[in-house]
C-alpha cells in the first residue's frame, strides 16, 4: 500500500508539472472558451447520470457536476455542483481503488504526451474503468472518459467523465472523428514518449552501466550516449536519469 501511495504522488505531481509547465502566453486572457466545455459538463452529468469535472489548467481551478452517480457513491446530491481552487478532484479520487488510481495517473500521463503530438488533440479521448467505493465500502464498476482541448497552442481545459458501468477494459484511445478505438498500450506506449533506441540506453543505464559501457555495447560513441541520455531526461521531464528510470517504471516503460 505504501509503494501504490508513493506512485500515486509521483505520478500526480508528474501529470501536475506536464500541465503548468505549458506555455500558456498564446492562451485568451479571459477563458471564454470554457463556457461551452461547462455547458457540455452540465448536460452529460445530466443526461448521462454521471459526474463531469471541467478543469482549467492555466487557472488552476476545476467545476464538478454530480448526476445519480455523486450519489450512489456518497459524494453528493443528484445535480449539486462545486468549483474547487485545484485541478485534483480529491473528493472524487479518494474513491478509487488505490491500484487503478495509479494505473488511471500512469495512462493519462501517456495519454497526454500522446495527445499533445497530434494535429486536432481535440479529436481524441481516453477511456479506462476504475473500482470505485461507496461511502458503505461497496464496490462499484465505472467507466471514465477523458479529452483535452486546447486554447491557443497548449492545451488548458481537461474534461473528465465518469459513469456507472457493467465490466472492465484496459484503457483504450478513441479519434471521435472517425469512431475508431486503439488499445492505450499499442499507440502510446514506450515510442509516444522515448524513441526505441532511448528505451534501450534507458534500460541500460537502470542496470547500473555507465556511459563508456553503454557506447560499447550499442556500437556507438560516449558523445552519442550522452546525448541520448539528454533527449531521455528532456522527453521525461525529470531532472537526471536516476529520475528518469523512476518514471520509467511508474509507467511500465522498463
């Protein structure tokens, strides 16, 4: 339980970094965009009988809509809405099995270094089915979809949509142009964040060899290793490469 605590911390204040660390200078100073994405939070918690959670990334701030779900897991009242000062639903998160709760921060995490690559990010969500408790500790299925839209050239608004559910998937990939779904695992997987080669230098360097045996093995030069050990550090956004293979675990990479 204190390996899934850790992760979980590691990977939200990862998924916290990725966000504000946007340049948010081609952003509209006023937000206008994000009364269309509330009036599409009210309406599926409404119609859908669900929980929708809007988030600003720039402002730091989320809107929460509660449908029939909010009360079955005894969070709130069938159409009360709250606006928290914080991108991390907490109130809803603490409901999560401890384990899928890492698993759904490791997936968004690929999931959105996945989207920002893409030409219409708007055009894609994930989805992933999570444990969820009620305040009894009964257990219940439920599905959560999520989609980033962009303003300017980042991408500042973050819509999460849960809804009772009947079974479980792993986490699939969704272009909601052409309805065609994808495994998470098979289009953002090891390559959507570290080239092939990089996942290799990584690995290696995660078995404790340095740079020099690192060049030898691969045929290549220590200059080479040390530039990919560079790209590693910049595409993880970490610090050095002892933080890098961190990561890498937490996101099943190595």
């Amino acid at each position: 339980m204190a390996k899934n605590n850790h992760s979980k911390r590691e990977l939200e204040a990862k998924l916290d970094q990725l966000f504000f660390n946007q340049d948010f200078s081609s952003t509209g100073a006023d937000g206008s965009d994000i009364e269309k994405y509330l009036s599409a939070a009210a309406l599926y918690a409404a119609v859908e009988n669900g929980i929708s959670v809007l988030s600003d990334l720039k402002d730091r701030r989320s809107y929460i809509f509660y449908g029939q779900l909010g009360v079955t897991l005894g969070i709130a009242a069938h159409g009360e809405t709250r606006v928290l000062d914080t991108i991390w639903e907490e109130e809803i998160l603490s409901h999560v099995a401890e384990a899928d709760l890492v698993q759904k921060q490791a997936d968004e995490l690929i999931f959105f270094s996945h989207v920002r690559k893409q030409e219409r990010p708007n055009d894609h969500c994930m989805s992933s089915w999570l444990r969820m408790h009620d305040a009894a500790g009964e257990e219940h299925c439920v599905k959560h979809r999520i989609f980033y839209f962009t303003d300017g050239k980042s991408i500042r608004y973050a819509l999460c949509l849960y809804n009772a559910a009947s079974g479980f998937h792993k986490a699939l990939v969704t272009d909601t142009r052409s309805g065609r779904d994808t495994m998470l695992s098979q289009i953002a997987g090891k390559e959507s964040i570290l080239s092939p080669r990089e996942v290799e230098v990584l690995s290696m360097i995660s078995r404790g060899m340095s740079s020099k045996e690192i060049a030898k093995a691969l045929g290549i030069s220590v200059f080479t290793v040390s530039r990919h050990r560079q790209n590693i550090i910049a595409a993880m956004n970490v610090k050095n490469s002892t933080e890098a293979c961190k990561m890498a675990s937490l996101l099943e990479i190595l």
